[in-house]
C-alpha cells in the first residue's frame, strides 16, 4: 500500500448542507461563470487545482479542444496522472493517464457519455466558495495539530473511479467528482478534516521504522476517522466518523471485536498491502464485515489509548510508533478480558 493509495476518503454518503446537490443541479449550466474560476486556489501550504473546469471547457460552442486537456488538465498535475492514476489500475490502464494521448481520447468520449452528469456537478462545486471554506477548515485544524499540511488537491473527472477523495501521496491528491459513491458537498465539509490527518500523519509516520505495515496503515487510517471525531467536537457519532457507518454496522464489528482482533493479529507486520486486514473486502476473512477492517481496528486502538491516557492524548499518536502506541493503549489486553 505505500506505493498505493495511501488516503482514501471514508465519508462519501450523505450530505451535510442545506444546499442540496439536486437544487444545484436543476440550475442551468453557465459556461461563462466558468471561465472566470481561477486555474487554482492556493490556501495556506494546500494548492486547490480546478482541472474539472478545463475537462469542461474543452467542449465549449461543442468542438473538442485536446490542446486544453494537455495544458490544462494533463500537465498542471502531471504527477497525479503519471505516478498516480497511471499505476493504481494496472499496466492494463496505464496508457490513458500517462501520455497525452490517452488524455485526449478518454476526455472527449467521457463527456459526451456524461454531459449533463458533469455540468450538474460542475454546478455543485460552482455554489462552494472554495477557498472560504479550506481557510475556515485550516483555521480549526492548525488549532488542533502539530504540523501544517501541505498538498496539491486537484478537482477532477475521471473515466475510472477509486479513490473517492484521496491519493497516492501529498502531492497527487484528488476528488473524484464523477465518483458515484462520493457526495461532493458532505466530503467537502466531513472528509476533508480526516484528509487533512492523513496529511500530517504521513509527515510523522515516515519517521516510523515498519511505516509500510498492516498495522501503521491501520492506525494511519483510525487516527484519521478519530481525528474527525475529535474535529467536530465529539458530538459526531463515532460510527458516522468511521466510514459514515450506521449503528448497526458498528454494533457488528463490537460484537465480533475479541474475534476480529485475534485473526488480524498475524497480519500487522505484512508490508505486502494483500492481507485481510487492508483488503478483507478482497480476501474476505470476515465475509460479513459491513466495512473495512483496519478503519474500524485502528480507531479502537486509539480509542482505547485515549480512555487510558486522558481526552488530549490522541496528539500523543503522531509521535508513537504504530507498535508503541498498540502497547501503551492496553487494547489488548482489553481484548483478553473480554
């Protein structure tokens, strides 16, 4: 999973404003308020790249200008196509993202498939003030953290779909707006403090001897659900804050979590990203599983540390090794007890 998707978003249900997708959606598309949306926006160490804007006005007064998609689309973010999207799917995929070639053909036949997808959602990212809403985010975040987050978070259309909100590294961020499992306004206003984590996390994590394993990338993602929880204030249910879960499906993993436990235990030092713990949705060790694992796994952990260490001590995690911070949460022996 290093060289993998390292982020990925676990909120992409529901949303969160008053300001419904379908209302905006009903709204006629505007190409001239498009072009006036700035190339990028820059907030803070976070650049915010508008490539959706340039996927669109290739197809203006209906003739496909491919020379836009390269210099606006393609290079602006070459790494996120190359070195991201160009590795995740496959040699088989490869060849769409990594040259401009394949830019230019993908872009023109995905638009005209989804023309009015794209334009209503388009819309959506139109009603958003951007950058008022990253500085107001960042300004709660830099409160709470001890490092502050630099990435580039390029906004985009894509012709395969799997990241949701996330990416491979800091530098080769996405939010997959045509991603039919993501609700752009609620990831926008839940995801981003638990993207933001990971952002600081990875910072601290490099610094871990066996940062690559099961178990880091499990704490790696539970600290970023818990830091949500903690974000909000708390009042957030903690189901919703891993996963976007409903009480039932947390009741499960509670109710199978001396189980659950026991059987990932062997994984945690698998640094070959194939194990249940990371991919039971593959490997299907726990078929049942209404979520992933290790969301799940290493918020507990956490969850534990903190019962144990006082409401402030989650800070304590970005300097803990994954293996010290198990041990000092007293989890497993929670876990004996049981």
């Amino acid at each position: 999973m290093k060289n993998s998707i390292l982020f990925l978003s676990a909120f992409v249900m529901l949303s969160c404003s008053t300001r419904t997708p379908s209302a905006v959606a009903n709204k006629k598309f505007d190409y001239n308020r498009l072009e006036k949306v700035a190339d990028s926006v820059k907030v803070e160490n976070i650049v915010i790249k508008n490539l959706f804007k340039h996927q669109l006005l290739a197809h203006k007064n209906q003739q496909y200008d491919s020379a836009r998609i390269v210099t606006n689309v393609y290079l602006p973010h070459k790494k996120l196509w190359d070195s991201c999207y160009g590795v995740i799917f496959g040699d088989e995929n490869a060849h769409l993202f990594n040259n401009p070639k394949g830019m230019i053909a993908w872009n023109k036949s995905l638009y005209e498939k989804n023309k009015q997808e794209f334009e209503n959602k388009a819309n959506i990212i139109l009603s958003i003030n951007l950058k008022k809403h990253f500085q107001k985010t960042l300004s709660q975040f830099n409160k709470l953290v001890p490092y502050k987050p630099k990435a580039k978070i390029s906004l985009i259309f894509t012709p395969i779909t799997g990241i949701s909100f996330g990416g491979c590294n800091a530098e080769q961020f996405a939010l997959e707006l045509n991603n039919k499992d993501v609700n752009i306004l609620y990831s926008l206003e839940k995801a981003l403090p638990h993207e933001l984590n990971h952002l600081v996390y990875e910072h601290f994590r490099n610094t871990d001897s066996n940062g690559g394993s099961a178990l880091s990338q499990t704490i790696d993602e539970g600290f970023a659900c818990y830091f949500t929880y903690v974000f909000f204030t708390r009042k957030m249910e903690k189901y919703e804050a891993v996963e976007n879960m409903s009480e039932e499906n947390w009741n499960w993993y509670i109710n199978n979590e001396k189980q659950i436990f026991t059987k990932l235990k062997p994984y945690f030092d698998d640094n070959s990203g194939n194990n249940p713990l990371l991919r039971n949705d593959k490997l299907k060790l726990f078929p049942e599983a209404p979520k992933s694992m290790n969301y799940w796994l290493g918020f507990r952990i956490i969850e534990k540390y903190v019962e144990k260490n006082g409401p402030d001590s989650w800070k304590d995690v970005y300097h803990l090794s994954a293996k010290d911070l198990l041990e000092k949460s007293g989890y497993e022996k929670f876990i004996e007890s049981l």
